[in-house]
C-alpha cells in the first residue's frame, strides 16, 4: 500500500508540530513521513523485545524442548541451559531460548562470534560511534557470517506460526559453514540506521509484511543497540517466492527522539553483506534474495 497525499501530509505535519513549529524543513518532514508511512502501512510487527542488562526472560522452556535448527527434542538432544538469541557481544542482554540445542548452539552459532563481533564493530566506526577503523576494506569481509549469524538470532525470536514459512532459512543458519550457499546472497545488504533519533533504545522486532502485493520481504529484523538499528531480511522465505527473479526492495524508516529544539531523527544507509558476483557470471535467481534501496 502506497501512503496517499493526505496520509504524508497529515504525517508531515505532525513532524512540523513535534518539531516545535519550525518552518523552513517541509521537504526533509515530507520524505521522511512518506518513508516512515511505507513501512507503517506495509508491515506489523509481530514481536518485539527489549534487551536489558541482567535479561531474564527464557523462551521455549516448554515440557518438550525442541530445536528450531535440528528439530530434535528433549529426548535426542541436549538443552542444558538456554542460549541467547543475540551473538556473545550483545547477549547479555538479550532474551534466552530453549529453542536450540546445545550441540547447534556450538557447531552453528559460536563459529560466527568473531564474525559478527567484527562487523558490529565496522558498523560501529562507520557510523562514528566508535573511531575509525584503520582497516576499512577489510571491515566488510566475514559480512555474510554476520548475516547467518542475524539470521540465525530472528529466527529464535519467530513466533512459532511463523515457522513453516522459513524452512530453507532454517536450514541455511543451520549449516556450519558462513560460505554455504554463498551464491544464493550475491548482492545481499542490511539497512543500517544511526544518529540521536534512535534514542538510545535498544530491542529486537521482527516485522511481517501484510499486502503480499508488495514487492518487499515478508519478515524485516530489526537489532537495535549501541547507537545503531540494524535491519535484514529474513531470506529464502517461502512467501517471498512470488517475487523470484525479482529485486526486492527494503523500506527505510526514520526513527524519531525529543521534541521541540531535542528533535532528532535517525540516518540510515546500505551496508553489503556480500560481493556482487563478477561480469559473466549470473546470480543464481531461483530465490528473491536480492535487495536494493528506494
Ligand atoms: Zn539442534
């Protein structure tokens, strides 16, 4: 659903309001409500938590545990402890699941720690939080790791009706190797957002999208923390294989904090996750896993 003229309108004015009546910004407020209105009017969120220090919050401590990846049970695998769903750096924080086991937890997701350790921290001087990185080409290497590693935690948080949309993403977070299927990801990126607008919150959502008219994806995962909101897609979603073959396009929101003199709203660019192929050789297009801005 595109926002009508009086939607954007109406949306651009309560910025202007918020704004504390500041005129002289009606472009920025327009493209900013028409962004913010795409997303609002095309996806629901379906689950949201926050994550804070001394998290205590357990999910899937059922009678029978059962892991999402391996889909074995209490009775063929182990489930000592819960695992966060977020990667060690930021897990601290962040709600734990019964919902992989531990062997999975260690041959699926520990291996790509330092992947995602280091691209967080390459999002992190890209945006300023932190300095420079003195390496900037080599930030983005492992960034596909990072992605199955993101992956890996929205689909801990997935509601379990979700589920039997998202076999093939399950299977492929589920495969120890960061490089398997790589071809599948050519040109594969995330929306990174940061500034004073995100407001220092920090949470995990996962939203679905409601027209399957849209040619945008049907799950988007937001990781927001330290100063940055990330978001993916989830990939290889059967409800997106209407889409194959074509270029899926993301919505860009704008988060907003303060009011009056205080308003603040976020920036986002693009960030690669994986190299485009080279000339010559054709993406493997069987799956619309493909992404670009507006
Ligand atoms: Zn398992």
């Amino acid at each position: 659903m595109i926002p009508t003229c009086d939607q954007v309108q109406r949306t651009a004015y309560e910025r202007w309001l918020r704004r504390g009546r500041v005129h002289g910004q009606d472009r920025e407020d327009w493209y900013a409500a028409e962004k913010e209105l795409r997303f609002r009017l095309n996806y629901e969120t379906i689950v949201e938590y926050p994550l804070v220090s001394g998290q205590r919050l357990v999910l899937g401590d059922g009678a029978v545990r059962a892991c999402r990846f391996c889909e074995r049970t209490s009775g063929q695998a182990r489930f000592e402890v819960p695992h966060p769903v977020l990667p060690g750096l930021l897990g601290s924080r962040a709600p734990r699941t019964f919902a992989i086991c531990d062997e999975c937890q260690a041959e699926s997701r520990e291996p790509l720690e330092g992947d995602f350790r280091r691209f967080w921290s390459g999002l992190q001087a890209d945006a300023g939080v932190t300095p420079a990185s003195p390496e900037p080409w080599r930030r983005r290497r492992g960034s596909l790791a990072a992605y199955k590693s993101l992956v890996a935690g929205a689909l801990l948080v997935l509601p379990e009706s979700e589920l039997g949309y998202v076999p093939d993403a399950l299977e492929w977070v589920s495969h120890p190797d960061p490089e398997s299927d790589a071809g599948l990801f050519a040109g594969a990126a995330c929306r990174v957002y940061s500034g004073d607008g995100l407001g220092g919150r920090s949470w995990v959502s996962l939203a679905r999208r409601l027209d399957d008219e849209m040619p945008w994806p049907y799950l988007l995962y937001f990781l927001g923390a330290e100063g940055l909101v990330v978001q993916v897609h989830i990939p290889l979603c059967l409800r997106d294989e209407d889409l194959d073959g074509q270029l899926l396009s993301i919505p860009e929101r704008v988060f907003v904090a303060g009011e009056g003199p205080d308003f603040r709203q976020s920036d986002s660019k693009v960030w690669p996750l994986a190299l485009s192929l080279p000339v010559g050789r054709s993406a493997q297009r069987d799956r619309a896993i493909f992404v670009r801005s507006h």
